[in-house]
C-alpha cells in the first residue's frame, strides 16, 4: 500500500496556513489552490483539481481527474468530484469580490474560467502564506526528509566513486547515477520551486563543465544534451585524468527531497591552491551550520559570513564570472528552492523544523566549481545534517 499523508497532518497544514492568512489578511474570506506540490501539500494526492479554502468552514478539495484516485490516496476530509468549475460555485452562497489565489502560478486560463464562474472583482496572492506553511517542517515530514539524505549519503559517498572510470561520458556518468538513485529509493524526478523545472536529478559535469551558464539558479553549470534539452550531462565529454567531478543533484523520497554536492578528484591530483579553495568553501559550511538555530535572521547571517570573506575570494564565489547567484543556501521540502533563503532580505527568523540546503561554492577557471552542499534540520543546537558529513574531494582511480 502506497504511503498515505496522515489526516492530522493535513488538519494541521491547513490550521496553520489560516493563522497565517488571519494574521496576514484580517480580512481575508476565501482561497484557492491549483499547484499540484501544493495541492499535494495541504491534500496528499495530486490530481487535476481546485481546492477551495474558505475562512470559516469546511474546505474542500474538487477533483475533475481522477476523483476515486484522489478518495484512494487522500485522507482530506472533504472530496468531491467536478465536470467545472460551475460546481463548486454553486455550492456558495456568498462570493466575495475579492478572492486569494498561488498568483505565482496559477495561468490566464486557468484564471479565466475560475473568474466565469466565481465573479470576482479582485484577486490577491496567497503564495506567501503556503511557502510560510510549508517551510516549518512536521516531524513527520522531517522523518521522510531524514530517508532521502540518508539514499544521498549512500549514493554519493559510497556508490559514485565505484563507477567512476576513465572514458565514461557526462550523460552515460547521471545514467548510471540515475539507476543507483532508483535502486536505493529515490523517487525519479526532482521538483524545484521555480515553473518548468522537474528536472531527474541536477548538475553533473567534468572540469569547467560545471561553470557553463545554465537556466536553474544555481552556482554551478551543465552543459546538457543538447540547446533544446540542457540537462544530464553531455555526451560528448568524457573522463579524462586529472578531472574535476563535479556532481549537485537533489534526491526525493516520498514527494519530500534533500539537496547535496560531492565533488571527487579522477586521477591525478588537482594543485593545492584549488584544494584550499575547496577547504575554504567547506569552511563556510561548517561555520553557518552552528548558527541555524531558531530565532536566527537569515538575512544577518549571510551578512556575517560574506563580510568576513576577502575580496579575492569573493570573485567567482557562489557562480563563475556575472553568474553568481545571491544566496548561500535556500529552503527545501517538496521542492527545492523553498523559503527560507540565506540571503539579504529574509527578515524573518528561522523556526525549529525549518530544513536547509547550504552549499557555498567557487568557480576556477581551468577547473571547475569546487565546494560543498548538504542539507540540515534547524535545531535549537544548530544545523544538523541529514545528507552526510563528507568533505569532498573525494580521490579516484
């Protein structure tokens, strides 16, 4: 039997998610989800369908496709099927001229038949709320979450290395990732939270492969298939002695995913200034992990951190050349890239159960992107690490 959301989970989730439109929007009457993570989120099936939340009363998720798949995987309270959105409204008997809705992404379409049926006069957006919801983590959630760091570990520092062999191309090596990824759990795709980026597992390149420009906000590059497929790795680039391997790729279990980078050495050995770099990179992990306590303002501690750093080593940090990204680590659950952000402007404190991905990196030029990644629960102690303790660099043939 498949896994099931428990119910107390998804009363709680909804629980909060009103405190926060409440303490928000006082005056707030209904709200509507379309996103299928959020959907999943707040209902535990994804289905084609709206879930309706009003203010007071029950909420109800309607399901044009597949409504027995949705009754035989949600425990949500309240499912029923639709033909339009014409159902539900007739349910009503009061719309408000101001409705909240994932302005993030919910399409003109999409908007336009729920505007004929639900005459509204103005919409609002309620992205804030649902990323809020979801960035403090249930330990239910953090248990999956705790499953998927534990395949990254097993795949990345123990397995990866095995297969590693002079010759193998960038897209036969995430091949081969790939397949050791599904053996071990993980669920076969990676959900970023950025629209049309399902993606099946990252950034895996050899040398300066790894700075190529690419679409994902992401220190790293990857060169990809081809201009109409950027992604895996290319076919074209093979191992050689004395490569970088560089390998950024997100593992799922359960819908809930961890974020990790390992780097490893084929051959012969890379100069000791691009080990120190590398060093310097872990170094900075290791100094933001004791600071992930509840209470603790992202925004300051992305201060902290780069104004200790020197000029010198600024350059090419966190992305090569004008493609550094501004950030030193983000949120993740069910997707990565979730709030919250080590970044300037993320006021808010960090609660315990928020779970985050740190990965200070640097670009070299001749080499590649050298640093770390994992992922760690906020703790009253510190960030603790779900993904693995290992410093990189790992040597190989």
């Amino acid at each position: 039997m498949p896994m099931r959301v428990p119910g107390s989970e998804l009363e709680n989730r909804l629980k909060r998610f009103r405190l926060l439109m409440d303490a928000a929007h006082p005056d707030w009457e209904i709200g509507f989800i379309f996103s299928k993570v959020n959907l999943y989120y707040f209902t535990g099936t994804i289905q084609d369908g709206m879930l309706l939340i009003p203010r007071n009363g029950e909420a109800c998720f309607w399901v044009r496709r597949s409504y027995e798949r949705a009754r035989d995987e949600s425990r949500f309270p309240q499912i029923r099927g639709m033909k339009s959105y014409r159902d539900a409204a007739k349910t009503m008997e009061r719309i408000p001229g101001t409705v909240y809705l994932e302005t993030e992404q919910v399409p003109i379409a999409v908007y336009s038949r729920l505007k004929k049926h639900f005459p509204f006069n103005k919409v609002r957006a309620l992205d804030p709320q649902v990323l809020s919801t979801r960035a403090v983590k249930s330990p239910f959630e953090i248990g999956l979450m705790e499953q998927a760091g534990e395949i990254h570990r097993t795949v990345l520092e123990d397995l990866v290395p095995g297969v590693l062999r002079e010759g193998i191309s960038e897209a036969d090596l995430t091949s081969e990732i790939y397949s050791l990824m599904l053996n071990e759990g993980h669920h076969g795709i990676v959900r970023f939270g950025m629209s049309e980026s399902e993606i099946l597992l990252g950034l895996i390149g050899f040398g300066e492969s790894s700075i190529y420009p690419t679409y994902l906000d992401s220190p790293g590059g990857n060169a990809g298939i081809s201009p109409a497929v950027p992604l895996l790795g290319s076919r074209l680039r093979k191992l050689r002695d004395g490569d970088l391997v560089f390998v950024d790729i997100g593992c799922g279990y359960n819908g809930y995913h961890t974020d990790k980078t390992m780097t490893y050495v084929f051959g012969r050995p890379l100069p000791d200034e691009v080990v120190a770099v590398h060093r310097k990179c872990v170094e900075i992990q290791d100094a933001i992990v004791p600071l992930l306590k509840p209470g603790a303002v992202p925004a300051e501690i992305y201060d902290t951190i780069t104004e200790g750093l020197k000029p010198s080593f600024l350059e090419n940090f966190m992305g090569y050349g004008n493609r550094r990204v501004k950030f030193l680590g983000h949120g993740i659950g069910l997707e990565i890239a979730e709030n919250p952000v080590i970044a300037k402007g993320f006021d808010e404190p960090l609660e315990e159960g928020m779970v985050i991905a740190l990965e200070p990196k640097k670009g070299i030029k001749g080499i590649g992107m050298v640093g770390t990644e994992n992922t760690f629960v906020v703790t009253p102690g510190g960030g603790k690490s779900i993904t693995g303790h290992h410093p990189g660099l790992i040597p190989v043939g």
